[in-house]
C-alpha cells in the first residue's frame, strides 16, 4: 500500500484560524435554533436552483459515461428524464439540523480524498432520534459499521443486517449493536448467491442466504409496536424491489408509518444497460417509485453523489449519475 505524505502550507495556521472560528458561528447558530426550534417551522424550501446546491452534479470533461448500444427506444416517445431529475435532485422539505455521521477517507493524493460509509441524519425536532429511545435498523453494513457505530454512541439500539458477511455471525458485536444475517426482500425466501472467492477473483463461491421482509424483520425482533426512527437502505440496487412490494397495497405499505427517517443509497442499476429500452423503462420505474415514497409522506431532504465510485449514462440525451445518497424524513 502506498503511504501519501501531506506538507502543510505556510498558510495553514491562518486557515487553521478561519475554520476556528467558523466553528464558534456555527456553535452559535445551533444554540439559538435550540432556543427556537419549538416554534412552528415551514419545512417546505422554495424551488432550488443550479447555483444554490454546492452538491449537485456538475459536467465533468473526464467522467466517464455509458451509452446504449441497442438502439431499441421505440415505447413511451412522450417521456423525459425531466420528471426522475427533479425527483433524485430537488427537495421537497428541509431539515435546520443536518448531521454528517460516520464513514471513512481514502486519499489518491493530497488534493484527491473521497468518503465511503458516511450517512446523514435530520435532528429536527419532529424527526430526530432520541437519545436513549431510538431505534436503528441498518440493511447492508458489508463490513463497515462507522455509522452504525456513531448511532450507537447517540444511545440508539442499532440492528445491523447483511447477508453476505463471511466473517461475522448472528449476535452483538458491540453493546447496543446487533448483527444479523439477513437480507432485505420482498419475500420471505432463502437462496443461494454467488459471492467471488477471495483466494481465486475468477472463481465464485455459493452462499446460502435468507432474505425476510421488513414486517417479517419487526415480527421476529419484536418491535411491532416500535418506531423505526432510521431505516438505511444500501442494499445493491435492491432497494426498488422493496419499495414496489410495499406499494403493491395500503397494507403492506403501512409499516412506512413507523419510519422516521430513510438514509438510502441510490443504484440506478438499469440506466447503465445496453438496450436503450431497458434505460427508459428503468428511469419509469424509479420515477414511479419515487413518486409514490413522496406521496407516503417521505419528503427528500438532502442529496449528494457518491464520491468514492461514480457512473454517469446518457438517458434519452440526459446524463445522469448512477450512484448517490439521499437521505427522506416523513412529514404526512
């Protein structure tokens, strides 16, 4: 591994400085919101615009963007990304009180750095967690639990899930923070998946795993009468079979209502494929999805691509970034 040494400009105590006290401002601002953060509070923003969000996506020279090689597009002529764009990028309420938590740097040179594993939170009032009082599921951990980690030092009892871990078992890995197993799906089903061998990158293991819904989770873990206050999402492109069997009835989609928050990381897995048809019929189908999570009272509060790995594909003449997170609080 190669190790990257930094030098310190000249100028650093004075930046040193400026962050300084750009920490005090910020100090100052969280105490007077704390002193108001009981009134009442229009969470809804006014439209954005390209120059007010630092974090939306700018055209780069050397990104590296896909294209479809089947020329198939012939269905649903009157569609546009247009609509999927304003979903995926524009919120529809705000949170006062967004917190960065979590996550780990690695760094190509010294002006080159990305984070992986990070999430938000919102701690407005009416959504926030509550220390002592909160509870935490988390599908999709891998092997880093940086921010399950942090939500555990907020005094939540956080449950961890993922199917694929070759080297953590069923129980606790730290006090409050639970390990299991499972996989997210839209069934109750148990399966074999193919995972690569570590010894031999060409060659590919059979994994015996067990997929439970999210009620079917609640029911086993006995939390049927408890509030889920953030329910992350990184689950491989699989978060859309979730979500569609959820909407499939009022029913089942009524245990969105004890969900507070949804930190969801977003593949738009579909947009990459070669077939102009399949792209098209993918971005319908996040769109629709999207549509109807915002309808169920999941406003889309903050939004960032990811930085440490990105793909960008052309969309009926719109290019789109493939990976990103988002972090929904529910308003009704």
């Amino acid at each position: 591994m190669r190790t990257v040494t930094c030098r310190l400009s000249p100028r650093s105590s004075g930046t040193k400085t400026l962050i300084l006290a750009g920490l005090a401002v910020w100090t100052i601002i969280g105490a007077l919101l704390d002193v108001v953060e009981r009134e009442a509070v229009n969470y809804v923003d006014s439209p954005w615009y390209d120059w007010m969000d630092k974090k939306r996506y700018r055209p780069l020279r050397d990104r590296n963007v896909t294209y479809a090689k089947i020329r198939d597009d012939v269905a649903s002529p009157e569609w546009t990304p247009k609509r999927l764009v304003q979903l995926l990028e524009e919120s529809s309420s705000s949170c006062r009180k967004m917190t960065d938590l979590g996550g780990s740097y690695s760094c190509k040179d010294c002006q080159t750095c990305f984070v992986d594993g990070n999430k938000y939170i919102c701690f407005d009032p009416d959504v926030r967690p509550h220390p002592g009082d909160c509870l935490i599921y988390s599908f999709g951990v891998g092997g880093e639990v940086s921010w399950d980690t942090a939500m555990v030092h907020l005094n939540c009892s956080v449950y961890a899930f993922d199917m694929t871990s070759k080297t953590w078992d069923n129980g606790m890995l730290i006090e409050n923070l639970h390990f299991l197993a499972l996989g997210l799906g839209p069934n109750n089903v148990d399966a074999d998946i193919q995972m690569h061998n570590e010894t031999h990158p060409n060659l590919k293991d059979k994994k015996k795993s067990f997929f439970r819904t999210l009620d079917a989770v609640k029911d086993f873990l006995g939390h049927n009468d408890r509030v889920i206050d953030v329910l992350k999402l990184d689950i491989e492109y699989a978060e859309w079979d979730f979500f569609e069997s959820l909407f499939r009835s009022p029913e089942k989609s009524r245990i969105l209502q004890d969900v507070r928050q949804i930190a969801l990381e977003i593949h738009l897995d579909d947009l990459k494929h070669e077939s102009a048809a399949t792209r098209v019929r993918g971005g319908q189908r996040v769109e629709q999805i999207l549509e109807e999570l915002q309808s169920h009272g999941f406003h889309l509060v903050h939004t960032e691509l990811n930085t440490a790995f990105q793909v960008f594909a052309d969309v009926r003449g719109e290019v789109l970034p493939l990976f990103r997170e988002s972090l929904y609080v529910r308003r009704p």
